[in-house]
C-alpha cells in the first residue's frame, strides 16, 4: 500500500480491510483512497475510507495550504520541484503561474523569493477560493494577485518575465498563451508526462513549434518522478527571447 499524509488526512492508493486501525497514527484523524485525478479543472475522486473530515491545512516548506482532499488535487511528489522555482526567481521579477489550483508554486514562490508580484490563475472556482484563503494564510496578499478563469485566454494579458506551468495533462494546448504572455525574453517552465524514450525531445519540440520565428534557449531539463510504466512526468525551463 501506498499512502501519503496531507494535514491531519492520511491518502492510500487502495481499499484496506480495517481502515479504521490507521486513525491511531499519530495526528490522522481521516483516511481516503484516492483514485484518479480527472478533467480539466483537476478533480479527485476520493473514497472515505475512516473519518470524516476531508479538509484540513498542511504544512510544506514553512508554507500553510488549506485544501478538502475530496474536492481538490494536491501532488506531494512536486515538493521538490516547488522549492527550486521558489529558489530560481530573482529579485523583482514578475511571474505568471498559469495553472494555480490552491497555490501549489505560487505560495512557496511569494513566500520564499523577492518577486515583484505573481499573477496567479485558476479554473476551479473551488481551487481558486482555497488560493485566495491560502493567499491570506501565508499573508502574501501584497504579492499575489488571483484570476479565476482559464489561463488559455487570460495568460496572453499580461507582459511578465516567468511562466509557471506546473501541470501535466494538455498543457502543449497552452504553450502558445505562455509565449505571448513573456516579456520581451522570459522564461518557461513547461511541465508534461511523456514517454521515457521521448522524455525532453518532444516537449523541447513542442516548446520549440510553439516560439516559432523566436530563440529559444533550454536552460534546464529533469525529471520530476515516474508518472507509470514507462512515462515520466519532466520539466523544462527555456529562456525565450522575441
């Protein structure tokens, strides 16, 4: 069994026979099996197993993230990933983060860096009202500035020098919006889920396609984790300059 622990509730991959046992884990007071994460505004489906409460905070990084587990997503395998954008933003620098969910990047970034302001973007009204409170949990509510609606149309708005794309599912369909929102040079970080034997050649290709007529630079490629059988879930930073 696979199992990962968010605030007070316990995630396990599978059905167990006594779930109820697990709640006497110190600081676990729900269990839920977590199945897919399905459709564009990234919902779980979820199956309490033991307890009842779905909504707790969890603590990452010296960050607060108030979230249900049973209404939206939360990706324990980026922790990493979360921290090195945090770490990599200069000073004075004005960042979009096109898919924010409950603030996944943004907080850690708003928190731990000296951006100029993150703009942060998101489709699920329920993700985006955990966004706003955890924006107010974190007191960065002088940095970060929410939009709910889909970063496709809303991203090309704004002139920025940092694009978070910190999703995997259709995100090649956002490339372009990623693009034309960057200043004159910025950079992109484009997350996917390929194939292992293809893992940085196709979404360099896409990233590529996408900034036609444009230099592109990759500045970083890694793997973020296994995602299953033969597909990786990768990311890669490109500096583009119009």
């Amino acid at each position: 069994m696979k199992w990962k622990k968010i605030g007070h509730v316990l995630l396990v991959d599978k059905d167990i026979k006594n779930p109820q046992k697990l709640l006497e884990m110190k600081g676990i007071e729900t269990v839920v099996k977590l199945g897919n994460i399905g459709g564009k505004k990234r919902e779980p489906d979820v199956k309490i197993l033991a307890g009842y409460n779905t909504e707790t905070i969890h603590r990452e990084n010296m960050c607060l993230f108030k979230l249900d587990v049973a209404r939206v997503m939360w990706s324990k395998g980026n922790t990493n990933e979360r921290m090195r954008i945090a770490n990599i933003i200069e000073e004075g620098e004005r960042v979009l983060d096109m898919f924010a969910g409950i603030g996944y990047f943004t907080i850690p970034a708003a928190v731990h860096s000296n951006v100029e302001i993150i703009h942060s973007i998101e489709i699920n009204p329920v993700s985006y009202g955990y966004l706003n409170e955890n924006v107010s949990l974190n007191k960065v509510e002088n940095i970060v500035s929410s939009v709910l609606g889909d970063s496709m149309d809303i991203a090309p708005q704004f002139s920025v020098d940092r694009v978070l794309m910190g999703y995997i599912g259709n995100t090649q369909d956002y490339i372009k919006s990623a693009v034309d929102a960057l200043d004159e040079s910025g950079i992109i970080h484009y997350h996917e889920s390929v194939y292992e034997k293809i893992k940085f050649e196709r979404p360099e290709e896409r990233i590529r396609k996408s900034a036609e007529g444009m230099d592109v630079e990759i500045l970083n490629r890694r793997i973020i984790k296994k995602y299953s059988p033969g597909v990786v879930h990768v990311v890669i930073d490109a500096k583009i300059t119009k």
